[in-house]
C-alpha cells in the first residue's frame, strides 16, 4: 500500500502525477457507484458546485460589509445566514467571522489537518495546507507575516485562530483610506483570498 | 504538528489537477451526508493514522485518497480485494486509453 | 449544560491519550480564557471513530502566546484561540 508507482505511459496534460493513489482514487468512485453509495450524476453536480465556489463570493461578502454596518453585524453574528442573504450557498458547515480592527489582526490556520471555509472561499491555496505554514504560524505569527510582506506593529495584537473543530473562519478585514466613493463591486476586487485569511491587508492606491 | 520547526513558507501557487477536483467531489458527497458511510472525522482520523513518512510524501489529496480507502474498507463498503481488483482493473484500462 | 462561561480561565488536560485528538499538543496544560461558548456538536474524537459521539459544548479558548511558547518573539499582546471541547478542559486559574 506503500510507495509511488512509477508507470511506462507518457504523462499528458491532463495526466500530471501517476501514483498509486490516484488510481486508487479513481477505483474508490468507482465502486461507490458500482455500489450505490453515490451515482454519477451525484459526482458530477459535485464538482460543478465545487468549481463555483471562489474567493469572490467572500470578497462580495466583505464589501458588503463596508458599506452595509448592519449587515456586517449580521456577518459577525452568523457568516452563514448573512452570505444566503446574497444568494450564496456556503454549504452546512458553520463558519465564524473574526473582525480586524486598528489594534488587532487575525490570521487563520488549521494545525490538525487544513480545515478552510471552502463553501465560501473555494479551494485553500497549497501554502495554507503545507506543514511549514501549520507549524509556524502558530507560534512564529509575525515573522510568518513578514514571508508574506504583511509587517504588524508591536502595538498591534496578532491573534491566530487555530480551527480545529467544528468552525470555520474568516478574516474580516479593515476597509482601506480613500475608498470612500468605490462601487462595492470595486471594494471587492480590494479583497483578496489572502486579505480573508489575514496573511494579506486589502490596499487602495488612487493614484 | 503546530509549533514544530519548519522551513519559510513556499508561497508558489500550484492549480489543482482533474483528479484532484473528482476527490474533492466524492469526499464531500460523503462527509456532507449524514447517512454516508464516512464522516469528515473519521477521513482526518484516517489522514493522521498514515505512517509519517507517507504523510511527508504524499500530497493532499492523495493523503485524502488514502485515508477515504481506508475508512470504507473498515466500514465493509467495500473489501481490499475488491480495491485492489478495481485499481489493477483501471490500471489496465489506462494503460490502453488513458484515463477519462 | 455548559460547565465554564465566558471570561472563565480554563486549563486544558495535560493528557496525551493515544489515537485521534482535538485539542492541539501545543496547548496541553495551558491555561487560557473562555471568549465564546458555541455548540454542542458531537465530539469528534468518538465520530472518528464511527460512533455517534455525545454532544458537548465547544469552546472558543484565547491563550496568551507568552503563556504557549517559552521565547515567543512576539508582542506580549499576541493570542491565540483555539476552539476545544469541554471534557478537554478543567477549572483553572492564571499564573
């Protein structure tokens, strides 16, 4: 059950990494069909909704906030009902939302596994499952921050959110200066993936 | 593995393959079911009993391949002989076709 | 019903039983503070397992990253929450 499994065929694009357990991927769906546990058709609306799910819909939700204070009293009480509100479906998965404020920043990991709020944000990138991530942003926040050129003065909290459990986060950032007269779909393309798991600020240069 | 030593953060952004997306798929018809025969507890359970050295190998969703084998297995979805007869099955028919 | 409130301090079990485990290793025996009460949902380390699991209480635990980590490089402001079932955690009280 151990070991990759080279193979003579030529690799092509859309065959990028042969080992095992791809293929033993691909046998496990097969037999659930073959079984009736899931159907085919199960399998492919599946991966429609999964390739729907991006991290747009949390930028939508976070520019709502900005120019929506009720709303984003609604979002820190329940990101799940708040996101229906906009015609998202996030899935049942509960996911809490954690403000930044002038003197607080938060930054999101999942050190037991790489648990993410996929319903709303989509895929999580690969850094945010790699072991050095998970191992260091626990306990080396600030300097992790820097990796990604986010500098977090001292007389500012950090605070890291390690979901372990049940929840899911996302990261609420601060509206930037000078964003007074954007379109809130122009406030959106300010949040990135990243500005949602706190390794990013959200940045305006009218210039 | 929180607090461990670990080198910087690889920030490169890797897309995910096909394959990738139809586990994805089929985990998550399983685990957002109640009446399916694996629950997302039991597939991280599944991730962690893999031998560490498999777990620094392999990559995330053949660490998600693994651990979904395993639980069905042990929950009689279906057997390992008839894994392993299906996986030497598509086996073959890669071979002649390349995977769909 | 819930055992602790918010502001209560807490100490997580310095216990290290063998198989699946929620509360992280890094927080075994730290004490920390309550700051948001959520569930119940069914704990995880016996749906694991494939069991029903009993629903208890989720606690969302903020730690001080001085109290975690001997030589955090940090700002003594920077925390750290962690979300922990209750039969992990005891009564405690803050050094």
């Amino acid at each position: 059950m151990s070991g990759h499994h080279p193979h003579p065929r030529q690799p092509d694009s859309e065959d990028l990494t042969w080992s095992r357990e791809r293929l033993m991927a691909a046998a496990v769906e097969a037999l659930l069909v073959e079984k009736r546990v899931v159907t085919s058709g199960d399998v492919a609306r599946a991966l429609d909704y999964w390739a729907s799910r991006t991290p747009a819909d949390g930028a939508r939700l976070i520019a709502r906030c900005w120019t929506d204070e009720t709303f984003a009293a609604r979002v820190m009480r329940s990101v799940n009902k708040a996101a229906g509100e906009l015609g998202m479906d996030i899935g049942p998965t509960r996911v809490v939302a954690v403000a930044n404020a002038p003197t607080l920043h938060n930054v999101l990991v999942c050190t037991l596994c790489s648990c993410y709020p996929i319903g709303l944000l989509g895929d999580s990138p690969g850094w945010y499952k790699s072991r050095a991530y998970r191992s260091r942003v626990v306990r080396e926040p600030r300097a992790v921050l820097a990796e990604f050129g986010v500098r977090i003065p001292d007389d500012v909290e950090v605070r890291v959110h390690d979901s372990t459990a049940d929840l899911r986060y996302i990261v609420v950032p601060m509206r930037p200066a000078g964003t007074e007269d954007l379109t809130e779909k122009e406030l959106a393309g300010l949040v990135t993936r990243d500005c949602m798991i706190g390794t990013a600020v959200p940045s305006y240069d009218a210039g | 593995m929180g607090g461990l030593d670990a080198g910087p953060v690889d920030r490169e952004e890797v897309a995910d393959e096909p394959w990738h997306k139809r586990v994805k798929a089929v985990v998550q018809l399983l685990v957002r079911n109640p009446d399916s025969p694996m629950n997302v507890d039991e597939l991280r359970r599944g991730i962690e009993d893999l031998p560490p050295a498999d777990y620094d190998r392999l990559g995330y969703y053949e660490r998600w391949s693994r651990s979904m084998a395993a639980i069905l297995t042990e929950k009689g979805v279906f057997s390992e002989a008839e894994l392993g007869a299906k996986m030497a099955e598509i086996e073959q028919c890669w071979e002649r076709g390349g995977p769909t | 019903m819930n055992r602790y409130r918010n502001g209560d301090t807490v100490v997580v079990r310095a216990h290290f039983p063998p198989g699946h485990a929620r509360a992280p290793y890094y927080t075994r025996g730290h004490a920390g503070e309550v700051v948001r009460i959520t569930g119940p949902f069914p704990n995880a380390e016996e749906r694991a397992y494939g069991r029903d699991g009993d629903r208890e209480p989720l606690y969302r635990v903020r730690f001080r990253q001085r109290d975690l980590w001997p030589n955090y490089p940090g700002s003594a402001r920077d925390t750290l929450v962690v979300d922990i079932y209750e039969h992990w955690l005891e009564p405690g009280s803050r050094q």
